[in-house]
C-alpha cells in the first residue's frame, strides 16, 4: 500500500514544470516528490523499517511501453535532486548531476525517463535518523542499520509504485555504483543493463578506515550526545571534519597541488600562528561549513557504515557467484587518479563478469581529478555513457 503526500505530483505526470531553463541543456524547474510505503521493509541486520517514505525526482517522459527509464543511484552526499532547479532563484545551484541529465546530455531526457530517489538512511526527504518514528519522536540511534542492499530492496518499491517493471539501465557512481550493482544480483529480471563508475564490489580495509575517521570525529563532538541532539546544536564541528576528510580522499594529489599548490590565503607571507594559512585549509574548511548546511550527521553514521558493509559477495560466498543471479551487459568505468576506488578494484569485478560469461564493456579513463572525474569529466563521460546508452537503444529497439 502506498500513500502520497498532498503535494505530491502524481507518479503519471511525467513531465516537469514547464519554465524556462537558466542554462543551455537544463531540465529547468523539477519538484521532489514523495512516496510513503505503508509495508514493513525487511533489512539484512535482521531488524525491519515498519513503514518508510522515498523522496525522489524524474526528468523526461516514460515511453508508452514503460521500457525507457534509466535509475540514477546517488552517493553517499547526495541526494534525489540529480539535475535542474527547485526554485527561480538565481542564486540556487543546480543538481549534482546537472551536466549529465537534460535533452542532449549523456543521460539523454529527450529519449530517457530518469528517476533518482534519496537512499533510506539518508536526510533528504527519505527516512533515517532524523525521520519521526512510529511513536512520533526521531529515530536518531534507535533507527536500524541498514545497507545498500536494503537501499536497492526499498528503491523496488518505488518502482512498482510508478508501474516500471523493468529498467532500460541502473547507473551510479561511487555508492551509486554499488547500487547498481546490487540492483542486478538481487533483481536481475528487472535490469536491462549497469552502468558501474568509479565504484568497487567490495569495500577495502582503507575505504573503511577512512569512514571511521569521519565517525569519530562526530562522536568526539559534545554536541553528538549519542545522536540525541536534534533538540538542540547540532555536532557540526565534527561533521565538518569528517566532510573534510572525505572531500580529500575524492580529490587526487595532481589535483589538489594544480589547484592550491601552496599558496597562502592571504597571498602573503606564511602568518607563524594557527589561523588559515594555505589556500587549501580554506577551502577544506568552506567544503566542511557548507556540508553541514545540508546534511545531518546521524545519516552520515549510518550511510557510511552501509557503505563500509558492502561486499556483493554477501550471502553468496563469493564474487562469482553473487555475479551468476545478473543476466545484463555491464559498463564499468575507472579513473587513473581515483584512489579511493582503484582502477585494480574495477578490474577485479570485470574479471569475475567475464569469469560468469556476462557481457562486460571496460572503460579505464586517464583523469587527473580524482574520484571526482566521473562528475567533472563531462565530455569523456557524455561519449562514454552516452554512446553507451545510445548503442544499447539502438540495439534492442528502444523508440
């Protein structure tokens, strides 16, 4: 059973507001909506969401048969706004993915339905941590762990709610990624193709470690009180720090010395005190103020604790045979410079694709950007996933 918001656009009228868009290729104005599932979600840890709510966007038209829509998994700061604007302010930034999803982009809304819903953990508009309970107080620290699997067993229910029996293709970047993964093992039947970027099958001993340290600097911060803190200040200071910890593992050396190098803030000589002596400390600290604007730091404890779970041989015994449930093409795309998902991490899944006789596509991209370059390179990735989708379409006879 499915309830709807007030506000809530029906899941039928496919189109978005028709304003005129503020840059070349926009979806122009689109509207979050809402969708609440009254079934009770089982969860791997064994404990279960009695009820849970799905925010989600869609850019573009479904086709007659149901057969073009492409799901857009998002990582772990992001949210369902993948492209466009919520408002006319001209001050407003547009989606995170804007320069992929429009008429013409790589994920092309001219022939693409896209869909993107914000994960279940997450704090911006789908249930986790900050959400009321059934009792009516906020889950903070009594809200379940939950996983990407989980992620993906919540997002099909979205899907029957918009009456899309099957994807045209799954496509995520980073946590993204191990979604779409997830999407084929788990619901094969209903994934007509991955698209797998700057991702791994599994997470590494250093991707864990570098979500601990972002935990404990949140636990360290008075403010957190067990997660008890959303009637009062909020642990921002270690939210921050863990932002900035994160923000450099998605950043390259190349990129950070081109960018900063070691220049002063101030363009000055160095200060000999503890205030903001380099460029890059400032922009570490903006990057910290500005996550903590937007993101809640129970939500950043549980997501990453999803993301360090995550091993897509989980319950299979092994790669190989998790891999042996898909029955669809995958792309996979790396980046030279991406450290925090290596390239030896995509080859390994790649390996075990082909191992199963799976029909895989292999991109290694040389980029200096880091694990950023999947959102920054917008013309390799356009040729890419784009000419990728394109064949596709054209393969199976999509209209």
């Amino acid at each position: 059973m499915v309830l709807l918001q007030e506000e809530t656009v029906s899941p039928y009228d496919w189109t978005v507001h028709n304003i005129p868009a503020r840059r070349p290729g926009s979806v122009g104005i689109v509207k979050r909506q809402y969708a609440h599932f009254m079934q009770t979600l089982p969860l791997r840890s064994g404990e279960k969401l009695e009820g849970f709510t799905l925010a989600y966007e869609t850019y573009g038209t479904l086709n007659e048969a149901r057969s073009n829509a492409i799901l857009i998994c998002h990582a772990l700061s992001g949210d369902a706004h993948v492209a466009g604007y919520h408002s006319t302010n001209p001050n407003e930034k547009p989606g995170w993915w804007d320069d992929a999803v429009g008429p013409g982009k790589m994920f092309d809304t001219d022939r693409f339905f896209v869909i993107c819903s914000n994960v279940i953990g997450g704090c911006q508009g789908s249930t986790g941590p900050s959400s009321l309970g059934p009792d009516g107080k906020r889950y903070a620290m009594r809200f379940p762990f939950v996983t990407v699997k989980d992620m993906v067993a919540a997002q099909r229910y979205l899907l029957d709610h918009l009456g899309i029996e099957k994807l045209f293709s799954v496509a995520g970047g980073s946590m993204g990624g191990m979604q779409a993964l997830q999407w084929a093992v788990d619901y094969p039947e209903r994934v007509g193709s991955v698209l797998f970027i700057a991702s791994t099958a599994r997470s590494s001993t250093q991707n864990i470690a570098f979500n601990e340290i972002g935990r404990q600097a949140i636990y360290a911060d008075p403010n957190w009180k067990q997660g008890d803190y959303y009637d009062g200040p909020a642990p921002s200071a270690g939210l921050s720090v863990a932002r900035m910890v994160g923000h450099i593992t998605y950043m390259s050396e190349t990129s950070l010395e081109s960018k900063f190098g070691r220049e002063t803030q101030s363009g000055s000589d160095l200060a000999y005190n503890f205030d903001i002596d380099f460029s890059v400390e400032s922009y570490l600290k903006h990057q910290g103020e500005k996550f903590v604007e937007r993101f809640d730091a129970n939500s950043y404890l549980y997501i990453t604790k999803a993301l360090d779970y995550y091993d897509v041989a989980d319950g299979f015994g092994s790669m190989e045979a998790a891999l042996a449930q898909t029955r669809c093409p995958f792309l996979v795309v790396s980046f030279s410079s991406d450290w925090l998902y290596t390239d030896a991490q995509a080859q390994e899944l790649v390996t075990a694709l082909k191992a199963v006789g799976r029909e895989v596509e292999y991109d290694h991209v040389e980029a200096s950007f880091g694990h950023d370059s999947f959102l920054v390179e917008v013309e390799t990735m356009t040729h890419l996933i784009g000419g990728y989708l394109n064949r596709l379409a054209e393969r199976t006879g999509l209209e």
